[in-house]
C-alpha cells in the first residue's frame, strides 16, 4: 500500500544503532508497507543493511547523503501513483497508515516524531512543538512526508539541500504551499514513531526561504525575541512566516 524511502545507515554509536535498526524492522514487518526504497550513501552502509533480509528492501545506490530534490526526484522516476511516505533513518510507521487509502495527490502530509511511549495520542500530543493559533492547532517539527508523485521540477529545484538542515521540513512545507498543494497533519490518525532516545545530533545550518544559509544562532536570536508577536507576524526557520512553513493539525 505505502512505499517508504529513506536513507538507513551504519552508526558509531551502538545504543543508536539499535535505534536505527528497530526502525527499519519495524517498517519491514509492517504489513501496510509495500516496499523500502532504501537510498545508500556507501557500501559500508549497504553491507550492514543486508543483515535485514526481506524482499521489501528496494537497494539504490545514491551514494551520497540524501536531500530532499534526491527523493523526489526517485518518487517520480519509480513510483508513479504510489502513495510515498519518506522518513528519516530514525522514524517507523504505525497501523495508522492502513487509513491512506485515499489520499490526494495534491495533498501532503508532514509526519510528526511522536515519542514511543510518552505520546497521549490526541490531536495536540505535545511530542514536538505545537501551538494553538487562532487558526487551529499547528506545528513545525516533522521528520517525515506523505506525497504522491510527480511533484514538479519548479518545486523539487528548489529542494536541492540536505534532509538535516535545520529548518528543512519548514522550507520543504514553504515550497509545496507555494505551489498550490495542501498541507496538513492529521497528527492523531497517522502516527509515526521516532526512536531518539540516544543523544545524538547532526545538524547543519539554517536553509533559508531564499535557498541561502545561515549559521545555527542567526534564527535561534530572533526566535527568541518574537515570543509576544502575533502568529501573522511571526517566523519558523529559515525566516519563512509562521502559516507557510508550519503544517495544520487536522482529523481525518
């Protein structure tokens, strides 16, 4: 029914290696899954990931770190009229995606990281940053999308940066609003779980909303300084205002 694509990898580290592994076999036993397009960086990479032996696993060399262009680009070249859902190494769907089967192709869904076990599975879980606006309950901290194919090269051009850039979802939501499509998440009805339990983090600059950077501090100051301003006039990162780089909460 779903067609994964992510980029599992090799760790360091071994506690979050067994984070990363619980993921991707949970995706692989997930009987709402079709297949795992998996997008290596490196042999070192493919070799540990052949220990997971299914006829799920799709192997594609990219051989670099993936960005966002990357995968949409895939989507369009192999899943066409697919319902694709991308998803960091660290992030395994539930039972919940059972209920995708009408999902729209100008429809996009950002994925929330919701805790394992600490997630009230209410519309406003309180496992990322969500906020009550006056427009509905929002949020900007997501590691994972629903879409569809063929997303326009106007678009995914614009999407030619690293998936762990600070602000990346943000611009990412930024650029397909923009575009006409329909930004939602349906945050109590499709639940993805993040295993992050080891600290540890890889995060590069700011992605702006005009494709430049800027170092992790510049947005960090002046999030900080419009705490009193009305959500109109506020920014998420990469300067994008607030209702065009943040995804609404919705029920389906």
């Amino acid at each position: 029914m779903i067609n994964i694509i992510t980029q599992f990898f090799k760790s360091n580290d071994l506690n979050r290696q067994k984070e990363l592994d619980k993921c991707f076999t949970e995706n692989i036993n997930n009987k709402f899954v079709d297949k795992i397009h998996y997008l290596y960086e490196n042999i070192e990479d493919l070799e540990y990931s052949k220990k997971f032996k299914s006829n799920k696993i799709i192997y594609y060399p990219l051989k670099k770190r993936i960005n966002y262009k990357d995968m949409i680009q895939y989507a369009n070249n192999y899943l066409d009229n697919k319902i694709c859902v991308y998803l960091h190494a660290d992030m395994h769907v539930t039972d919940n995606f059972g209920k995708l089967n009408n999902f729209n192709k100008n429809d996009l869904y950002p994925l929330t990281s919701h805790h394992p076990s600490k997630c009230n599975k209410q519309l406003k879980c309180n496992c990322t940053r969500q906020f009550n606006t006056p427009q509905g309950i929002y949020g900007v901290t997501f590691d994972g999308f629903v879409f569809m194919p063929n997303i326009s090269e106007k678009i995914y051009n614009n999407l030619d940066y690293e998936v762990n850039h600070m602000g990346a979802e943000n611009k990412f939501i930024y650029e397909l609003k923009k575009n006409g499509y329909n930004v939602v998440t349906p945050n109590q009805d499709i639940r993805a779980i993040h295993r992050h339990d080891v600290i540890f983090h890889n995060r590069k600059d700011w992605i702006c909303i005009d494709n430049t950077f800027k170092p992790m501090e510049y947005f960090c100051k002046i999030h900080k300084k419009q705490k009193k301003k009305s959500y109109e006039d506020k920014i998420v990162g990469g300067g994008i205002p607030f209702y065009s780089g943040s995804s609404k909460y919705i029920k389906i």
